[in-house]
C-alpha cells in the first residue's frame, strides 16, 4: 500500500470515512446522555422535545455510523493485507469469538443482575439523578464486546506502522489514537446494549415494606399524652428515635376512657408496651376491655400480646389478621412476636358493614375500607367524642404510602379520604397513625396533590414514558417544600418518601389497578 499512491488515498478516504462513523457513534450516545443528564436535574417534561430529537438521530445515525466503523476498518485491513490476512489475524479473531462464547453465559447473569440493582437503586433515590440515566443504562457487556471486536480491527490495521523507530513515530501516535478512540466507540456503543435476559419491561425493584425496627432506640423513646376530646387521648412516641417515623416513634395510639373500662385502638411495637401500658395508667386504672388494629404493621400491632394478655378482646380486619399469621421480614427485628397466639385478632369482620360496640354513652363504629393504606384497613369512629382514628391512609409527614404487596392501593386511599370526608363534621378531630392531628379541611389539598400527580403519570405512561421517565420528572417538585419529610432519606435503602410515592403510582397505573383516572375526580 505504500508503493501505491492510489492505494494510499483509498486508504486515507477510508480513515477519513473510519473517524466520521466513530463521530457518529459516540456523538449520538453523548448527545442522548446529556439531555437525559439535564432532563433528570430539572423538568423533563420541558425538554421533551430535545429528548425526542436526540431518541430519533441516535435511532437514526447511530446504526449507519456503526456499520461504517466496522466496513471501512475492515476493508482496511483486507487493503493492507490483501484476500489472505496473515495466520495472527484469524487467531486473535478465533481467540475473541471463543472468549466471548463461552463469557455470555457466565458473565451475563451477574451483569443482568447488577443492572437489575443499579435500575432498583436509581429509582428509589440511592444515586444522584445525574448518573441515574448513565449507570442505569450502562452495559459491561456490551463494551466488552465492541471493544474487542473493534481493537481487533484497528490493530490489524495499524501494527505495520507499531514501530519503535523515530521516523516511525508519527503512525504510531495515530494507531493509538485510533485505539483509544475504538475502544471509546466500543463502550459507547455498548451502553445501548441490553444484556441477554434483561427486558426493559421490568423494574427490577423489590416489594418496598414500610421501615419499622432497626436502629429504634427503645429505651430513649417516650409516650407522649394529649387529650383532644372529652375521655379521648392519644399516646404517640417520641420523634428523633424512629428511623422510619422520625416524627414520632411507632403508630400513634388512640384511647377512649369510661366508667365501662378502656377501649384502645393500635398497640405500637412490643418493646414500646410497658411504657404505653404505663401512660395509660396514669390517665386510668380502667381495665382495657377492647383494642382494634387499624391495620397490619408492627408499629400498629407489636404490642398487641401485651395488652390481649392485660384482658383486651382484640378485633381486627380478616385481611388483617391473615397477613399477622405470615412470617415477618428480618427488618422488623423485636417489633413484634412473630409466635405468640395472642398477637392474632379473636374478633374478625370483612369489607362489609361496620362493627358496632357500645360502651358507656358512646358509640364505637369499626368501618371498613377498600384496599387503601393495606387491603386490611379499618376506621374507627367514636361518635360522641366525634374523633375518628383513620389509620394510615393519610400521613402529612412524607407522602402518600401504600403496602401493595399487601393490597393498597392509591385508589382506595382517594375513596378513604371521600369516605372520612362523608363522615367528619367540620369540628371532627382525625386522628392519623403518624404526623400531626388533623380535621375535614386538612383532606382537600391531601386529595387535590394525589389526584395531580396521579393524573401526571398517567399521561407520561400514555405518552410512552419509562418509570425512570416519571422519576426523572419530580412530579411531587411543586409540594416538596409543604411536606416535611419529603425528601428526606427513607431507612433500608429505599430512596426517598417522593421518590417511593411516584414509583408506587406509577406501578399502580402501569399494571392496571385501577386502569384509569376513574374514580379520581371530585365527589
């Protein structure tokens, strides 16, 4: 090729040709990152169409500038060597087949694996949102891939020119500059690869359980009392000591005192009984004749042996009382017996009509809800004391969280608040299980955000968008600073309250819980 000046320019129109497919297919990737880097720091929704632009030249050129990469780096090498590249050519092309055959199936799994974690990890808010689109989408494989078949190339094409010889000197700079710039290519290309098993389609995240035990320091925390009705206190626990309700620990307690005796709604976790048990005595020496769980979790229902074992008849949802019979995860640590009989409900009811218990002059309505915070909630209603305790549904310390894995739903939350609305009077005092007391008017704006936001991701999964997509977005951007908590880290890895609420609802609208927007309007 050097005796031949026709050769030489062929080669050179080549090399030119060789570098415009390399631009191309490193320029559309980085173009691509950097609007997904910039979308994810501020809206997505206003860079929709740079987005877009840059989805449909990558698409585009990305694949045509691939081909011609590889086309012009091998005639290259067939204009160096002719129709019979020498023996070392087709060993070191053997050599990397062979490799990458027999890495696949041994390699793959682990790298779908740690994509599955870096996906999980992204969109609950463990990495910062600038890298989420490259390392969540960053493949080794495929860099390992292209980088090999690429370098193979390009050293076929420049190792007559790999000479430690002055003259030489100017060729060989440029061969490792088409390296470096292969192997660059390579792993750009590759970021765009989906590794074998891996479907997009999947979220890759694990069932998000509600945080309850480890690092509580029990013995630093403390019951505190407030009275808000007559012969009606809260007992709830003191905040900074619960990593998981940092604004009080444990699931506030509700208790209804009477010449009959005591009737109690939730029982906190286990290791927080004695102290409950001794904050009601100094209100009372009534026996506890009743206690009902407005739900499931330990920090509802830990200390519900300690207080069966006191006398109380235990009532709770069937639901309910069928997710206390299942093992408790590892995390919830001492919050709760995972053995004793006497943590199960004796009383059970379903979804239909309230259960109705009088003791003294008041009334006691146990009310079921639809599948909400769990697929076991339950409201209580005190009528003469016109106090409701509604449980979980609504917090106002973080968003909106709903078990899925145990049945809640965003649905049922909105039809919750239009029930507890339907029911408080203007002077009704509800009770949550976590945050501050609220009345009838404190639900309006609750249900306004929810419907919003809700009504935002359904029109993003219409309009093709992934769940990083919604995340990206910080839907919940214009309430975050009205929500204590909001973005404040979550216990166990779980991101943040934000990040936890949209991906709940966007798993919720994607799989069809509910399948629209229904229901979701003003009643």
């Amino acid at each position: 090729m050097r005796n031949s000046p026709i050769q030489r320019n062929i080669f050179h129109v080549l090399l030119a040709l060789h570098f415009v497919g390399l631009a191309l297919t490193i320029g559309m990737r980085f173009a691509s990152l950097v609007i997904d880097r910039v979308a994810g720091a501020g809206s997505l929704q206003t860079l929709a169409f740079g987005r877009e632009l840059t989805g449909t030249l990558a698409r585009t050129l990305a694949l045509p500038g691939f081909l011609l990469l590889v086309g012009t780096g091998i005639t290259m090498t067939l204009l160096r060597y002719g129709r019979r590249p020498p023996l070392w050519v087709w060993m070191k092309l053997g050599v990397t087949a062979a490799a990458l055959a027999i890495a696949t199936p041994v390699v793959a799994p682990a790298l779908t694996a740690a994509r599955s974690w870096a996906r999980w990890s992204s969109e609950h808010g463990q990495l910062a949102p600038q890298f989420l689109e490259s390392v969540s989408r960053a493949n080794l494989f495929g860099g390992i891939v292209f980088t090999l078949f690429l370098s193979n190339i390009v050293i076929a094409v420049w190792k007559p020119f790999l000479s430690r010889r002055p003259k030489r000197s100017r060729p060989a700079i440029l061969a490792l500059l088409g390296l470096a710039t292969t192997v660059a290519s390579g792993l750009a290309m590759g970021s765009g690869i989906e590794p074998p098993g891996f479907h997009p389609g999947q979220s890759g995240s694990p069932t998000v359980l509600p945080a309850h035990s480890p690092g509580i320091d029990y013995a630093d925390a403390q019951i505190l009392t407030q009275k808000v009705a007559p012969g009606f206190y809260t007992l709830t626990g003191s905040p900074g000591v619960d990593p998981g309700h940092p604004e009080g620990a444990g699931g506030r307690i509700g208790i209804f005192v009477g010449s009959d005796g005591i009737f109690m709604v939730d029982a906190q976790y286990l290791p927080m009984a004695a102290k409950v048990m001794a904050s009601i005595r100094r209100i009372s020496n009534a026996p506890i004749r009743f206690l009902v769980d407005t739900h499931s979790h330990p920090d509802h229902t830990g200390g519900n042996p300690y207080f069966v074992k006191q006398g109380a008849l235990l009532f709770a949802r069937e639901e309910a009382r069928k997710t206390l019979t299942e093992p408790l995860p590892a995390a919830v640590g001492n919050a709760a017996s995972r053995t004793d009989p006497a943590r199960l409900p004796v009383v059970t009811y379903g979804s239909g009509d309230p259960v109705r218990i009088r003791m003294d002059d008041e009334v006691v309505d146990l009310i079921p809800l639809e599948s909400a915070h769990t697929n076991g909630d339950t409201i209580v209603r005190f009528e003469k004391a016109d106090v409701i305790m509604i449980g979980d549904f609504y917090r106002n310390y973080g968003y909106p969280f709903v078990d899925a894995a145990h049945g809640g739903t965003f649905k049922g939350v909105l039809e919750a608040v239009d029930l507890v609305t339907a029911l408080a009077g203007p002077a009704t005092v509800l009770v949550p299980g976590h945050g501050t007391i609220i009345h009838r008017s404190d639900l309006v704006p609750y249900r306004d955000m929810i419907v919003a936001i809700r009504r935002e991701v359904e029109q993003m999964i219409g309009e093709g968008k992934s769940r990083q997509d919604v995340l990206y977005a910080k839907l919940t951007a214009p309430y975050d600073a009205r929500v204590p908590g909001a973005l404040t880290p979550l216990p166990a890895g779980f991101g943040t309250s934000a990040a936890r609420f949209v991906g709940s609802l966007y798993d919720e609208v994607k799989g069809g819980a509910d399948g629209s927007s229904k229901g979701t309007g003003k009643k």
